[in-house]
C-alpha cells in the first residue's frame, strides 16, 4: 500500500456544494486497472473549517496493490496508468508509472521525504554499535562505518544484537551532532556521525558494481530532483570508478559528499581523487530470487572542524576561477570546513543516490518518485514550556526552487503547499524571503485563490495564520534557488511532552510524469493531461520541553551558527536570511533566561564571553587544598569516600572555571601549585604543635614532590606569577 500516493485539490467552491462536513468526507477515484484499490482517506480544508465560505479543499488517497501484486502482470518492464477524477462535472487526469524491472531499490515509506531505508546515527568513542566498536579519535571512524554495514550485510539487517530497523529510529530529534563532543560545555567524549542506506535486490541472476552515493543539501530543501550537472555532479576517480563531486549552483557550493573511506585532503588533490570501495558492491541473488538486503555507508564529519591540530578544510563557500573540484588553493576562495562552506541549519536533507549502470537516474527525477533516491528531509526545533514571546518560535532554514521561466499561458506557477498539522489554534507563521517580491506573491495569490490569507510583514516576508493548508505562489528566477526562514510561533497553552508536524511541500507542472496532485477550478479545465506533482517536501517537527533541557543546547547552536555566519559572503542568498536566523536564534536564547549577547563564535559551540572573577580563580586551589588537608588527618575508613566527593567536585569546579575563564596553562599551573603549598603550610603547622601521624607525613612528602614536578613545568612553559607578568596570559 502506498499512503498518500496522490490528491486532488477543488478550489472555488463551498463545502455544502461538494457534499463535505468534515474532515472525513471523501470523493471516490475509480481503480485504472485490475489489482489496484484506490482509497480516499478525508480531505483537508484551506482555512482549518467547513462553513459557507469559498475555499479550497485536498482530497487525500492511498494505493493498494493487493497481497497478490495483479497490476503487475504486464508484459514491459514498465506500464503507464491513467487517473481520471471527475467532481461536479470538472475532469482531471494524471498518470503513473508502474516497473517491475529486477535493480537495486531502498524503499521511501511514510511520509515520502523520510526514507525507511536510510538512517543517520551517532556514536561516542568506545561506543559499540552492530557489532563495531567505534575509537577514540576521528581517523578510525571510517573502520568502524565499515564494519558496521559488514556486520549488516551479513546478518541481513542485524548485527551484534541490534537491528537496523529496530536500532535505528526512522525519526530521532538529536540523532547527529554538530558539536565534536557532547556533555555541558563541550567537554565530554568525542561523537561521530555515521548514514547508513539499506538496499533491496530481488532477481535471479546477480548485480554488479552497485555503488550508493551519499549527498548532504545545506538546509531543508523542496529540490533534491536528479541532475548530474548540479546537486549531483560526479567525476571519475583514479580508479576508474565513479565518484560524486560538491554539487554546484551558480557559483556557490549547494552539496557535499560523502564516503565510507578517509576523504581526501582537498587543499592538496582535487575532490576527484577520492575512492570509496565499501560503497561498491555486487549483490548476489538469493535462492529463488529471494530478496537480498546489502548495506552502504558513510561517516558523516560534519562535526570535525580540526584535524591534527588545525582548521578541517573542505571546501570554498564559492567555486574558485579554476580548479573548482580542487585542490583548492586560492587566496581568494580559501577552503572553509564543513560546517562554514555548507551547512545553513541544524538539520540537513541527506539524500542516498542508487548509482547502478544498468538503470541509470533520468533527469529531474526526486526521491518522491523514483526508487534510486533517498532522502532524509526532517527538522527539529524545540519550544519551551511554558515558554515567553519569542522562546515558543519554531526556526527552520529552507531552500526553494523558483517557478521554470517560461510558463505558457494557462500554466500556474510553482507554490509551497504547507499542511499545518496538528499545530494548536492561535499559531501564526512568517515566512522570509529575501529573493522574493512579497507583493508579488500576495498579487498572484488573489488572482489564483478564491480566498487566501497571506498578509505583507515587509518588503520580503509574509505571514499567515497556522491551519489547514497555506498555499503560496513561488515567482520565476534563475538558477539558483531561493533560500528562506520559516518562523512558527505558537501560543501559550502548549504543554510538555507535546509534538507539533509541519509539512513543506513545493508542487508544479507534470506532463506525462508520475503523479501526487492533481488540481482543478471551476474556472479552468486542465487539457492535454497536464496536472501538479510534488517537487520535494520537508517536515518540522516541534516538541515542547522544559526551557532548562533547551538552553544548553541553544546557546551552543548559537555560537556554532555565529562562526559559521561569519564565513558566508554579503552577496549570497544565505546572508539575509542567516542574519535574520542568527537574530531569531538570539530571540529564543533570551526567551529561556540567557543572554546571546554573551555568545561568541567557536566552531565547537563552546564561546561565551568570559565571565570570570577573583572567586573563581580562587576556587579550585581553595578546594584542592582543603581536600588534600582532611585527607591527610582524617582515618582512611573516612579519607577514602571524602576523597572521591571531593575529586568530583574539583573536577566540577575546574570545567566551571574553564568554563567562564579559559585560563591558561600556567593560570592552571599556578592554581595547582597553590593549592599544593596552603595544603603543606596547614600541615606543617599541625605537625609543629606535635600531632604528627603516618599519613599526615606521607602526605608531606608527596607535597613536596608534586610541588617540585609543578615548578619543572612552568619552568618549561616559561610562565611567570609575579606583577611584572603580561595580563591574562601567565606569561613573562
């Protein structure tokens, strides 16, 4: 069963005239061929009601192919089929396509834009996962991503008492970091990010050089359609193999790949270097022509912003004058990280490419509708409970594809069709658009709606309220894609533990093509069996949680997004709305008790104006001392369970400290060294007045030579503690 395989969008008429109550009212479609049952599921009206107004209402439907799969018994490999609606006397008509040709496939699932076959996780290091136990720094993350589809591969989905599955979650909130450590401060272990794509093979006879290419968008995107000119560009490699490239619009760098192997220093060789052999694989068949299930992979460093010591470069945010696939080596157009050159929200779409010889993609195909894509097209942005004005904002960076210059007369132009979901009454959403003519859109609405409720903020924004289904025109432009910011606010109310959905879909023209939309109005009768498919799509989602689990975590976004702000050029399309997203992100920080004024950039997340005193310096020798003092005097059946408190708290105090000072290393060596000397002037001074036991003189002694050890190195660091040393660095 395929769900919400197709609609049909009625406009200009009342729900009285169609005979719809509710949202459970439905219109039949007749079944185009034998073994396919088609299933109206309701209908969602545009303003969220059914009175006396004229609007527009979408029908949903399901495809049921049966246990038996009867439409498939034709003869080709592929067939076309013909839908007919008929309402009111208006017609409309649209196509599918069914194959049944043995390749490769991954499964789409529900909803179209989150793949069941394609899943992103994360691990710590030392962290075992299906069978592979991940290390403790960056360079084994391709060993362990490849052991881990190994270990799939052979237990056909499970591996070390896990299941891909099972283990993995087709929807997780947090399941990348773009953070290289987890834990408050950034100072826990080290995380990594791995994708992992499950592929399907049912034939008799094997397949060959099966190769799946991994691809990272900048933000939420409506356009993942195919074309290897420039979201999907592909080279050569020295191999003789294929290998994806960066994608390219215009001039600026739009997709980044990815591979199950080491990627290639970039600043030194060109892109088209790399090789990728785990992600090239032959697919036996199974007994019978059973199904067969194989494994590809690829180790998401996203997160990786140094390596060895220095700046993780990738590359440039624009493609330089030549070698635009490297190496990269002009001044002009330097080699930025990942995080800099491509990523534009908290969450990416990843789409997985099926790169089998015998069935190439054809162009403009999307992971919608055909089996040879995959995509992961879902955000998250979190509201606080019970939250103030601007902290209950849900945020989310987008990309867009303008309408194809060139419409005949008659033709609409693309629209973003936004289904509010489940979103509670009151909620109004903004939708920016620097690349846009607001009153361009709102124009073309009135002339294409028989109502709408889309109003003019500025000169590039929107706003509308939150329910039912929004419909907007998108204008013709060039190439490049517009990129936007949707703001959802919601009102008070919300509760925690609340999920709120939001569902993107960009639809336009169809001719011949598969089918998800066909629209019709009483004005107009669709010809020449034309009708609109959905382009691409994307989902919000929106849990409410209390605002101290928030925090944290959106002030690290905030930094991270800060340092990669200051990277993108004030001529891209991304630097307005990333103004107006860092802007928006800073309203949310300060919703939920903190201040983004104190936020700097830093690629870990990890910025923050110092806020450091006398105290705080203070604290930890004061601390160190008085613990190493009580264990010392105390009998060890009491020393011993002290101590370990007392390391806790320490260690506590000087991530604190770290935290709000960054001290130096002498500023440390110093604090130590302090902490080492109260402690042995308090016990010399106890064993002057004649209390002198074993412990207390061991403890003396160790003193003395930890004392001795932190001279040698501040000695080494050249560090200094006097008046005449330089402020802030501990140095002579």
């Amino acid at each position: 069963m395929v769900p919400d395989a197709f609609r049909i969008v009625v406009d200009g008429f009342t729900a009285s005239q169609l005979g719809v109550v509710g949202p459970a009212s439905t219109k039949a479609v007749a079944s185009p061929a034998a073994g396919i049952a088609i299933t109206c599921t309701g209908n969602t009206s545009a303003t969220g009601d059914y009175g006396p107004e004229i609007q527009r209402f979408t029908f949903h439907y399901n495809i049921d192919f049966g246990p038996d799969d009867t439409a498939f018994g034709f003869v080709g490999e592929t067939e076309f089929l013909t839908l007919n609606a008929n309402i009111l006397g208006l017609t409309a008509s649209a196509q599918i396509e069914l194959i049944k040709q043995p390749n490769p496939f991954i499964l789409h699932g529900d909803p179209g834009w989150l793949s069941i076959d394609l899943r992103v996780f994360s691990v710590l290091e030392g962290q075992t996962k299906f069978g592979a136990t991940m290390g403790h720094d960056a360079s084994q993350a391709p060993a362990f991503i490849q052991q881990v589809i190994a270990n799939l591969t052979a237990g056909q989905g499970s591996a070390g008492g896990q299941t891909f599955d099972g283990d993995l979650p087709v929807e997780e909130a947090e399941n990348l970091f773009v953070f290289p450590r987890t834990g408050i401060f950034g100072i826990g272990p080290r995380v990594f990010n791995f994708g992992v794509a499950k592929v399907h093979y049912i034939g008799l006879i094997g397949a060959t050089n099966v190769r799946v290419f991994f691809r990272l968008f900048q933000a939420q995107s409506t356009d993942t359609s195919f074309s290897v000119s420039t979201t999907y560009r592909r080279a050569t490699n020295p191999t003789g193999q294929p290998i994806p490239l960066a994608g390219i619009i215009g001039d600026e760098y739009v997709t980044i790949p990815f591979f199950a192997t080491a990627r290639v220093d970039s600043t030194v060789v060109g892109m088209d270097q790399q090789t990728d052999p785990p992600n090239i694989q032959t697919i036996g068949a199974g007994s019978g022509g059973a199904e067969v299930l194989t494994f590809f992979g690829c180790w998401l460093d996203i997160n990786q912003p140094r390596k060895d010591g220095h700046d993780n470069n990738v590359l440039p945010v624009r493609t330089p004058g030549s070698n635009i696939d490297g190496p990269f080596t002009d001044p002009s157009h330097p080699p930025l990280t990942i995080q800099q050159a491509i990523l534009r929200n908290r969450h990416q779409c990843f789409v997985a490419e099926i790169a089998f010889d015998l069935v190439p993609i054809p162009t403009g195909k999307t992971p919608y509708d055909w089996d040879k894509l995959a995509q992961r097209n879902l955000a998250w942005s979190d509201i606080p409970n019970p939250g103030v004005d601007g902290s209950r904002t849900a945020l989310s960076t987008f990309e867009v594809r303008p309408t194809p210059a060139g419409l005949t007369v008659g033709q609409s132009p693309d629209e973003l069709m936004i289904d509010w979901g489940n979103v509670p009454a009151g909620t109004r959403a903004s939708i920016y658009l620097p690349g846009v003519n607001v009153d361009d859109v709102i124009k073309k609405a009135s002339a294409m709606y028989t109502t709408h409720a889309l109003a003019r903020v500025d000169s590039h924004t929107l706003s509308c309220p939150a329910r039912g289904l929004t419909f907007i025109p998108l204008p013709a432009g060039t190439e490049v894609n517009y990129a936007g910011l949707l703001s959802v606010d919601l009102p008070l109310g919300v509760s925690r533990g609340q999920v709120f959905n939001v569902v993107v879909r960009q639809v336009t023209n169809a001719f011949g093509k598969p089918p998800v939309i066909i629209e019709f109005a009483p004005a107009t009768a669709v010809a020449n069996l034309e009708w609109r498919q959905v382009l691409g799509a994307f989902q919000l989602t929106i849990p409410v949680r209390t605002s101290a689990v928030i925090l944290e975590r959106e002030e690290r976004w905030l930094s991270v997004f800060k340092w990669i702000g200051q990277a993108i050029p004030v001529d891209s399309c991304w630097y307005p709305v990333f103004t107006r997203y860092l802007d928006q992100l800073g309203g949310r920080v300060t919703g939920l008790g903190g201040n983004p004024d104190d936020i700097l950039p830093s690629p870990d997340g990890t910025g923050r104006a110092l806020k450091c005193n006398w105290f705080l310096k203070w604290l930890v020798p004061l601390l160190l001392a008085s613990l190493l003092v009580i264990v010392a005097l105390l009998p060890l059946i009491f020393s011993a369970p002290i101590a370990a408190a007392g390391v806790i708290l320490i260690i506590a105090a000087i991530c604190y400290w770290q935290f709000r000072c960054k001290p130096s290393m002498c500023e440390v060596l110093w604090a130590f060294m302090l902490a080492t000397n109260i402690a042995a002037l308090i016990l010399g001074l106890i064993v002057l007045i004649g209390f002198r036991t074993l412990p207390l003189l061991l403890m003396l002694a160790l003193l003395a030579i930890v004392n001795a050890i932190f001279i040698v190195l501040a000695t080494f660091k050249r560090c200094c503690f006097g008046c005449d040393c330089r402020h802030g660095t501990g140095h002579c």
